[in-house]
C-alpha cells in the first residue's frame, strides 16, 4: 500500500488561511479517490474533501466555498486549500488514498497533521 504523509497544519488566527499536503511514497494518478478527514477532540472523524482520479471533488457542506482539494499526480501529492478558517476547523486532519474504491478504511491514511484555529 502507498504510504502517506501529511504536512502543513499549525495555529493560525480565525480567517485566516493554511495549506495542507500529503505525501504519498508511490505514483498516485492511478487511485481512484483520495481525500481528507478530520476529527475534533470528542467527535467522530469526519470527511472533509474527496478527489477522483479525474479531478472530481465532493466537501462537507460545512468548508463548501473555503476548502479547496487538489492533487498533482507529477508530484504524487494532494493539497487542501483552507480559507477563511474557522475555530471550529480544528481538528487533526487526516489524508487517505482508496486505490480501489472500496472506501477509506480500505486504503492508507497518514498519520495525521493538527489545525489549531484561534478565535
């Protein structure tokens, strides 16, 4: 299995903005859905943003018209976008690739990155 690796969280100031990557240790452009969860303390990990191999992507209603998920195939890496970045944005954020499409507990996650926004 491709192995992932998330970078790019910190603390930032509500509205304000950051840019996630995530690794993979393999050529990606063949998976067919990658993407990314997040889970705050106390709640269920959650999906964010998922893309196709085709470039497609599907976001929560709750980061719609903020979040941003793209992949470059060249670099074998995805991106999350975050804009306008919200308190209740915090979370660590996780990437998974599903190779298959047989759902993200069937493919690889990273080990994840936490996102601190402050109020």
């Amino acid at each position: 299995q491709v192995q992932l690796v998330e970078s790019g969280g910190g603390l930032v100031q509500a509205g304000g903005s950051l840019r996630l990557s995530c690794a993979a240790s393999g050529n990606i452009f063949r998976i067919n859905f990658m993407g990314w969860y997040r889970q705050a303390p106390g709640k269920q990990r959650e999906l964010v943003a998922r893309i196709t191999s085709g470039g497609t992507t599907n976001y929560a209603d709750s980061v719609k018209g903020r979040f941003t998920c793209s992949r470059d195939n060249a670099k074998n890496t995805m991106y999350l976008q975050m804009n306008s970045l919200k308190p209740e944005d915090t979370a660590v954020y996780y990437c998974y690739a599903d190779p298959r499409g047989l759902g993200p507990n069937f493919g690889s996650w990273g080990q994840g990155t936490q996102v601190t926004v402050s109020s």
